[in-house]
C-alpha cells in the first residue's frame, strides 16, 4: 500500500499558516477546524510543520500565553515528508522513529496532502479486515474432504 492509496481515501483538503502569521491565529484554526496540525507554507514552499506538540512546548516555554509569538518561533522547521510513492511500511517507520504525527506529501516542491498517523493505523486496520473477510470467505468455501476428489 502506497500514501496515494491513502490521500485518494481521505480527500485532500488541507489547512496551511504562514511563518508570520500569529500563533494565536494558527490556534485558532486548529481549533475551529478541529484539525491536529498546518502546513507552514512560504512563498509557495513547506517551511515548516505546526502540531500541537509545538504549541503546547511554546505554552510552556511562555508561561501558558502565547502572546505575540509567530508560527515561525513555535514550528517544526525540518518537518519529515513522503510522496505518493512512498510504501505505508515506510511510512510507519519514518514516524515511529520520530515521533511524527503528522507527514506532509510533497511531489517534487508541490504539497499534494497532509497524512497522520491516525491515517496510518486506519489504512492497516481496514487492510487487515479486507484480509480477514476474504480468508474466511475462502475457508467458508473450503471443499469437504469426502467431496474432494483424490489425488
């Protein structure tokens, strides 16, 4: 299974920031869209990932206020990224390793979607319970050994 299995699943809406935006604003977003993460996008490139880990280490860096913070001090600026090739399994192992929650999905420089990992783990789940269903459609209709011609 391939990330483009995925994006074609889950649409590609995607929610974006810009580093000079305040982080209240980002926030803002987040929470109205009630969403986990933005794409930091300047002058057309990714810059940067904001999640709410990020927001929630500036929160306590300041005190519990965000005030006049920008995204560009609370985001992560070297954010991991696929593409549409990129092999689930890979996947999967890229955000173990670090902890990622979220993936942008770039074709070259172009952001094509955003994947999480929830994304992830319900692209296994629903793999595996195809799988399920057609294994045991296949036993269901295992011949009987007394119908079964010999060999």
């Amino acid at each position: 299974m391939k990330v483009s299995d995925i994006l074609r699943v889950k649409g590609n809406t995607l929610y974006t920031a810009d580093p000079s935006q305040p982080l209240s604003e980002a926030m803002q977003t987040m929470a109205e869209r009630d969403i986990g993460s933005l794409v930091v996008m300047e002058h057309g490139d990714l810059v940067g990932m904001l999640t709410f880990r990020e927001i929630i280490q500036s929160l306590v860096k300041n005190g519990g206020s965000v005030g006049s913070l920008r995204v560009r001090t609370a985001m992560d600026d070297a954010p991991l990224t696929c593409t549409m090739e990129t092999d689930m399994d890979e996947v999967r192992r890229m955000m173990l390793e670090r902890h990622a929650r979220y993936m942008p999905v770039m074709d070259s420089r172009m952001l094509m979607g955003v994947i999480s990992f929830y994304d992830v783990a319900k692209a296994v789940v629903d793999s595996q319970n195809f799988e399920n269903q057609m294994l045991k459609a296949y036993i269901r209709d295992w011949p009987d050994e007394e119908k079964a011609p010999a060999l």
